[in-house]
C-alpha cells in the first residue's frame, strides 16, 4: 500500500499536496483548541467549539481559514472581533504539513506533521503563559523514541534490514533526546550562575529533549544554538520596529536607567526559539547539519 501511495504521489503531487494543506488546516483548527483550553486544564473534546458569548459555532462557520475571511473576522453571533491568530495558525500548520509530504517519504512525513503539531502547540502556549506542558514534553519524548523504532526512516535508516533499522533509529532518538536535555540542562545552570537569576526552565530541558528525540542529537545541538541566533535576530528586528514607530523622545537619566533596567529583566521564553531550531533542522537543514558533525567527528 505505501508503494502505491508513493507511486500515485509521484503522478500526481498535486492532488497530495492539496489533500496534505487541506489536512493540515484542519489540524491546525484542532491545535488552536489545544493552545487555549490545555493551559486552562480544560477538556479538549467537549464542550465543542463555542463563541466567547457562549454561543456554538455550527460546522459552516467552523471552517478553517475560509470561516475568517468569509466572516472578515467577526463571530456571527455577535459580531465580536475573534485573534487573526486563530487563521494564522491553521495556515502555518497547513504549509507545513505540505513541506512535511514533499520533503519525505509518506511514514516520515506523517511523523513529522505529528512533530510539527506539537512545536506548534508548545510554542503557543509558551508566548501565552511561560509554560510548556507536560504532554507536549515528556509525552512528545515517548512518541519520538516509539515512532523512532518503527519508523527507522525518521532518522534516515532504509535499508531492507528493518529489525536493524529499527535498533539504528531507536538508539538515534534515545540519543538524542538524552544530549538534548542535558546540554540545555548545563547551559541554563551556567547561565543562572552568570545572570544570578532563572535563566531557562525545566520545561525547557524536557522539549529539548522531545525535540532530540524526533530528531536526534544532532537536531537538538542545532536547535538550541541556531534557536539562539533566530531569537537574536527576531529581538533586534522587534526592537528596531519598535524604535520606529516610537515617538523621538530623549529619555532623563533616570527614565533611561529604568528602561535599560526592564529590557534586562524581561524574560523571554526559549521555547519558541526551540521549536523554530527543531523545524529548520528537520525541514531543510538536517542533511547540511548531519554533515557538519560527521566533519567533526572525523577529526577525532
């Protein structure tokens, strides 16, 4: 069967790709429950989806993507404005689910729209509440190692040896997810001894080691140090935005002490930075980064 799925993909790219951003939305749709009601320890299955004055939201106007731009952004019970964050989300996901489907084969795709999703949610509730629950953690660090040993291709094993493969791609992701939480482990506890305050949590530790083990422990090295150089990039790209669009004051010396004082002590969350690391990797740089460290190693 997953012969002939290939074969049809490779005929007809096109309808796949539709049906994997049609998927996609609709997952999408699901994880925007999961971002708002998980936090709230609410249930994600009932009550169904329902308007902030309390009214159900029928299935024509649950839509993903189209119910927005239909509505132009307004419930059509009362016409409260609803987050534009709501369609963003599904289209994020939907892009990447189509990404997933073109860049591997039909078994690694799929285990990849499952990582994506939990990036997706982790990230979210991380800008939302400074948290990163434990579902999303220690829960994506099971299925990485599951699905890691009965889809070796995951971590890059195809051959006809499956039994083999499959202990490859399962020590891979035991691997990786143990170097994962343990360097980021190490970097918040020298940090906190520098900063002399939190510098990552333990959430943290285990999505990094979530992460490492879809991924392995060369995704997770990358995640955390080019997650790094994209929360730099993003800080500065906000705080020129900001400084551009803020009124020409000169601040007293005091006011600037303060400021300086806030911008220090504001504390950004890692785990989107994480997350970003993770997908650039397994979407686009995994082949670019594996080569990198076989380089290194090969010094030794």
């Amino acid at each position: 069967m997953l012969n002939d799925i290939i074969s049809l993909d490779s005929e007809f790219p096109l309808f796949f790709q539709i049906i994997a951003f049609a998927f996609g939305a609709i997952v999408g749709s699901f994880l925007n429950v999961c971002i708002y009601r998980i936090p709230k320890n609410q249930s994600i299955i009932t009550p169904g989806s329902h308007c902030s004055c309390g009214q159900p939201i029928p299935w024509y106007h649950n839509i993903p993507i189209f119910t927005w731009l239909i509505l132009r952004g307004q419930s059509a019970c009362c016409k409260k404005p609803f987050s534009i964050r709501y369609p963003a989300i599904e289209l994020l996901t939907a892009v990447l689910f189509v990404l997933s489907w073109r860049f591997f084969t039909p078994s690694t795709a799929l285990v990849g729209m499952l990582f994506i999703s939990i990036l997706i949610c982790a990230t979210f509730i991380d800008l939302d509440h400074m948290i990163i629950p434990d579902r999303f953690t220690i829960g994506g660090a099971l299925m990485g190692v599951i699905l890691s040993f009965a889809i070796p291709s995951l971590h890059g094993y195809q051959s006809d040896l499956f039994i083999f493969d499959s202990i490859h791609s399962g020590f891979e992701s035991i691997i990786g997810l143990l170097i994962g939480s343990s360097i980021v482990l190490w970097i918040g506890l020298l940090a906190e001894i520098i900063l002399k305050k939190e510098a990552m949590g333990f959430g943290d530790v285990k999505f990094l080691g979530a992460i490492g083990a879809f991924i392995g422990w060369q995704g997770a090295i990358f995640s955390i140090f080019g997650g790094a150089i994209i929360g730099t990039l993003w800080f500065a790209l906000f705080l020129l935005v900001k400084g551009l669009f803020r009124r020409k004051k000169v601040p007293a010396e005091g006011e600037a002490s303060a400021a300086s004082n806030q911008l220090m002590e504001h504390h950004t969350p890692s785990g989107p930075m994480l997350a970003a690391g993770g997908l650039l990797y397994f979407l686009f740089l995994h082949s670019w980064v594996d080569a990198y460290f076989n380089e290194i190693i090969s010094l030794f």
